[in-house]
C-alpha cells in the first residue's frame, strides 16, 4: 500500500483551516479538503505488508515527545512541486524530533526516506493552474497534537482518500 507517517489536526480546526483558505483563494483549482489536511512526518511510498508490521513495531516500542502545539502562521509557495502549504514561522522543536523518529524508523525497515532538509508544512493546494497571489488574511492557526497515525493513501481520479491504519499516542504532559 501506498503509505506515510503524519499528524493529523483536530476536525474543528482542519474546518477552520479549510475555511480560511478557501475565503483567501476562492478559486484556486485543487484545494486539499479539511479532511485530508495533514502533516507528512515520513513518506513510505509502496510499502509490502511485512514491512508495515515492521514499522509499526518499531513505531510501538519508540519513546515518543510530549504532546504539543504549534503555531501555523506562515503560507508558503514551492513552484516546484507546485504545492501552496500552511506552515510555521517558528515549528515547534517536537516535530522536528518526531520525524527524525519516523524517517529513522523508516530507514531501518529498508525505505529510503528523502534527507530533504524538513520543513513541517499542511499542503493547502495542490497544483493550482497559477501560482497564488498572497493570503488575504494572514493564517493564526495554533493546532495541538496528541498522536501520530500511519495512513494509507488511495489515489483515484476524484484525488487522493487517506485511511488510518494505527495511531501512537504522545507522551501526556503533566500537569
Ligand atoms: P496527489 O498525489 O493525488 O496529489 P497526495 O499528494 O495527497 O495526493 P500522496 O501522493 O499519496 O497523496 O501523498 C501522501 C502524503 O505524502 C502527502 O502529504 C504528500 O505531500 C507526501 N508525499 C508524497 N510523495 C512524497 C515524496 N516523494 N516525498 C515526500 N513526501 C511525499
Ligand atoms: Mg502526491
């Protein structure tokens, strides 16, 4: 299955998020629904069952962060892939160590994760027909984490359908 690592925010604040960016591009072809809003900790790509069990293996046994939020607050523009991302001006210290986690644990099941430098992004819109003017309104969005999920990615003509496949919680902080 195609597949990644990602964090997922609440439903509430993925409605929030859609709202604002479909106000700011009304007619931006491509925009990502709330429910596929995401951030990619590792992609998989076609990953063997064996290899799934393998990471989520790992993925249980893993000592992970505390749980967070973060501040979104930053819209970025790469031409190439062409993606229109929501992202941070000051990411929060945890999402970089969760996804040196996941690509680690990616690595040691055999998959080659991109070393790209990481910059934890939510894609707003994928290939729109032109590049986007700036945000009407600048993004203010504080999304708390508490898990991490595998999904599993279904590309067909309508576009792409995520489905959990196993969630790890967070690290509770106490109070
Ligand atoms: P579509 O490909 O139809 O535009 P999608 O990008 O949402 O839909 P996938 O291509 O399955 O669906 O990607 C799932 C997630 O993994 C997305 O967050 C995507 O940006 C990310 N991703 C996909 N390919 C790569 C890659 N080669 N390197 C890093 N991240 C990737
Ligand atoms: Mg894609």
């Amino acid at each position: 299955m195609r597949a990644f690592l990602c964090l997922t925010p609440a439903p509430e604040c993925a409605l929030a998020i859609e709202k604002w960016a479909a106000s700011c591009w009304p007619n931006i072809s491509r925009r990502v629904p709330a429910a596929n809003l995401h951030i990619t900790l590792a992609f998989l790509g076609e990953t063997d069952r064996s290899t799934i069990m393998r990471i989520t293996e790992m993925m249980s046994e893993q000592q992970m962060v505390h749980e967070f939020s973060m501040l979104f607050d930053k819209v970025g523009y790469w031409p190439q892939p062409q993606v229109l991302w929501l992202g941070s001006h000051q990411p929060a210290g945890s999402v970089a160590v969760l996804a040196g986690y996941c690509r680690q644990i990616a690595n040691r099941a055999g998959i080659r994760v991109s070393n790209r430098q990481f910059e934890p992004h939510i894609t707003i819109a994928r290939k729109p027909s032109m590049p986007p003017q700036s945000a009407l309104l600048d993004p203010a969005f504080d999304l708390a984490f508490d898990s991490v999920q595998l999904c599993e990615s279904i590309l067909d003509r309508r576009g792409a359908r995520y489905v959990v496949h196993e969630e790890w919680p967070l690290r509770l902080t106490s109070a």
